[in-house]
C-alpha cells in the first residue's frame, strides 16, 4: 500500500515551485500509463469481440460513439472541475477548491441519470440511423443498453481522476486504471468464452471494470487523499458559484466531445455505405489508435492541474514552459503510434481477426490513417491549454472547426472523387488542416490572454 502513502503525490504547493521538467513528469507519467491502461482494454476488447464476429465488431464500432457520449459528460464535467480545484489552490483558497469537488459529485450525479434514461430509450433509434443488418442490430442494442446503464462506473472514473489530479495526486488515478485494464484482460474472455455471453459480457466485463477502477477512486479521495483536500458533508450543499464556475468550463468540454461523438457516429455512416468489412477496419483504426491519442490525453492531465496554478498565481513563463514541453512528449508518443499504422498495418488486422476483405481495404486504409497521428499529439496539447484559463470556448471553437467545417466535408468529397479510399484521405487530411487551425488560436492566446497574465 507504499503507493498510497502521501510520498507518492505531489502536494499543491508544489504545482508552484518545483521545476516545470521535473514536476511534469512527475505529474504527467501515472496519468499517461493510465491511459495507456485505458487504450490496451479498448483494443483487447475489440480484438476479443472480433473472434465473436465481425458483424460484433461492427455493432461495437457503431457503438462507440455512444461511449464517447459518455466520456464527453464526465469528461466535461472532470475538466471543469480539474480547473475550478487547481486555479483555487493557486490562489490559496483550500475551502472553495473542496467545494468544488463535492459540487462536481453531484453534477456527476445527474450525467449518470441522463445516461440511464439514454439506454433505456434510444438505443434501437440510434442504430437504425447506421444499419439495418438485423445481426449488426441485435449485438449494438446489447452493448449500448449494457454500458449505458452501467455507465456510472465510467462516469466517476473520471471525475475521481480529476478531483485528485486537480490537487496534484497523480499516483491513484493511475493504479485505478490499471487495475481496470487487466481487469478487462482477465473479464473479457471469462464472459465472453467461457460464460458464452458473447457481446453482453464485452459489455459487462468493460463496465464492470470500470465500477471497481472507479472504487478505487472514491477510496482515494475521501481516504488517502484527504489530508492534502479534505471534503466535509458540508461541502455537497449546491453552491451556485462553483457549479457555475466548473460548467463553464466544463460545458465547452463536453459540447467538444460530444460533437466528437456525433461527427464520429457520421463518419462510421458514410464508411457503412461501404459495407460492414469497412466499418470493421475503421473500428480497429479507432480503437487502436488510441495509443497514439488516450496517453497524449495523459500528458495534457499532467499538464493541466501546473496551468491552473500558473493562471491562479498569474506565472506566465511557467505557464508556456509547461505547454512546450508537453507538445514535445505528445509529438513523440503519437507520432510512434502514427510509424505502426504506417509500416505494419497487417499487425493490425491480426489483432482484429481482420477477413479476406477486411484485408484488402485495411492495408490501404492505415496507412492513409497513420498519417495524422503524426500531428494529433501536439494538436491535442495546443487545444488542451485554454481550459485551464478559463478558455473552454476555444477548445470548442477548434473542435467545431476541425469536426464539422473540415471533417465532414473533406470525408464527403474524398468519398465522391475517389471512393472509400477517398473517405480515408479526407479523414486525414482534416488533422493537418486542424493543426493550421490551433497553432493560430495558439498564437492568439498568448498574445491576448496570457500577455495579461500578472499585470
């Protein structure tokens, strides 16, 4: 139980003195092997769900904008948090920092009632929207009801992430999320294979996962964490301010993901027009890919809690030094990520128990989708620095752009000039435009807003 001691978490006072270097790493690396814990069970129940069939696999790809909806509300939700506990330790206002974590419990609360009513009534409209392949159907209603109704595991995972990152305990996230992922290892084959629940014990085995990784969670703040942000019952009195203050940075947060999920759910409409092989390969490059996204997401939940603290003490340079540093680490991992797609596609379609046809179309298309890996990292990071300023909108503007100004339209024209291949190169021909995009509202921030910064 070393791991839980306080030596392993670093103190909030700290988010202010020690070096950017060393207080980075120290923050950034338990969130980045979470993530990395987060990607290996998304693409171990992928390659699992790929040996039930592909038509499974299609329903999980559908299904995935769904899990994204869910991540945009906790996720959201954890941001606004994250930032609302970091910028009040910076001002060295403890109590409204506490405040701020229980009142995002509660709001909390209300994304898991928002997700019960979802898998209760909407999951059979969703996939008419996509396919009619009745196989297809049958397994995504399974899947979608199973983790909507379960989604409160997943839901406070996150925000439990947030409360102690936003305080500077990096070290629980990470060992909640790794227990979670060998979970997954260990739960899915167990219900899928040997309790033969196919597809609902994917399900299952995911949220069930998630329910104990989010346990470990909630010991870690009202147990371990408690001496470095103490949360009294007094504290989940609703308080207008502060759950103003986390919604408006959440809101923009979560609108940015959920767009996400909506744009994503049209991407994987315009792919089924080329059959279920092709949703297929595109849920592999989803779910793979996240090696070379979710971790550098770790690197920007390391970054984060220093660049509240920096806007709550008004230290500019701290501020910009810690971004540089953290494009630098993203560039790195997605750009690894990006080399695989590109050189060893067929690894890949191993993993997904990829078909003769699935082949055919996967060689090509990760390779044309590796190529935007190699500029997401420092995208990402670039779009991840305004919230902690109380900045969300620009996040949101970024993504709107990126999603449906150019991403829609390049995947519909690839599509009628050149087919499905065509569809792979508006998809990653987007990123590169996108990163044009934030490296001018990047600009713009620091000239606007971070120039002010102290003064």
């Amino acid at each position: 139980m070393k791991f839980f001691t306080s030596r392993s978490q670093v103190s909030h006072e700290m988010l202010g003195t020690e070096p950017v270097n060393k207080l980075l790493f120290k923050m950034a690396t338990p969130s980045v092997i979470a993530m990395i814990m987060q990607a290996l069970y998304n693409s171990v129940d992928s390659m699992f769900v790929a040996k039930v069939s592909s038509e499974s696999l299609a329903a999980v790809t559908l299904a995935f904008p769904v899990s994204m909806l869910i991540g945009a509300l906790s996720t959201g939700i954890g941001v606004g948090i994250n930032s609302c506990i970091s910028r009040h330790l910076g001002a060295k206002d403890e109590k409204s920092a506490s405040i701020a974590a229980a009142n995002g419990m509660l709001l909390g609360l209300a994304s898991v009632v928002i997700m019960i009513i979802f898998g209760l009534i909407a999951p059979e409209f969703y996939l008419s929207l996509y396919t009619d392949d009745p196989l297809v159907m049958e397994n995504g209603i399974i899947y979608i009801r199973t983790i909507s109704l379960l989604a409160f595991g997943t839901i406070f995972v996150q925000i439990s992430f947030s409360i102690l990152q936003g305080s500077g305990n990096m070290i629980i996230p990470m060992i909640s999320q790794i227990v979670g992922g060998l979970l997954v290892i260990a739960l899915d084959p167990l219900f899928i294979f040997a309790f033969k629940l196919n597809i609902l014990g994917a399900a299952l085995a995911s949220s069930l996962a998630q329910i104990i990784a989010m346990g470990i969670g909630m010991y870690g703040i009202f147990v371990k964490n408690k001496a470095n942000l103490p949360i009294s019952k007094g504290d989940f009195r609703p308080n207008g301010v502060i759950i103003k203050d986390i919604l408006a940075v959440g809101i923009p947060s979560a609108l940015t993901q959920a767009t996400t999920s909506i744009v994503s759910g049209i991407i994987s409409k315009i792919i089924a027009g080329y059959g279920t092989a092709a949703v297929s390969v595109f849920g592999g490059y989803s779910k793979f890919s996240t090696f070379g996204i979710l971790p550098v997401f770790g690197v920007t939940r390391g970054m984060n809690p220093i660049l509240g603290y920096s806007i709550g003490a008004g230290d500019k340079d701290r501020f910009i030094a810690t971004e540089k540093i953290a494009i630098m680490v993203a560039s790195v991992i997605s750009g690894v990520t990006g080399l695989v797609f590109l050189l060893f596609p067929s690894l890949i379609l191993n993993f997904i128990s990829a078909t003769p046809e699935m082949e055919q179309i996967g060689m090509t298309a990760y390779r044309i989708l590796a190529l935007p890996l190699f500029v997401n990292g420092a995208s990402i990071v670039m779009s991840q620095v305004f919230p902690p300023a109380k900045k969300s909108y620009l996040t949101t503007i970024y993504t709107m752009l990126r999603q449906i100004a150019i991403m829609i339209p390049l995947c519909l024209l690839g599509g009628n000039l050149w087919g499905m291949n065509g569809v792979w190169i508006g998809y990653a021909m987007t990123d590169y435009m996108a990163f044009i995009v934030v490296i001018i509202m990047t600009i713009w921030f620091r000239k606007k807003v971070l120039n002010k910064l102290g003064k």
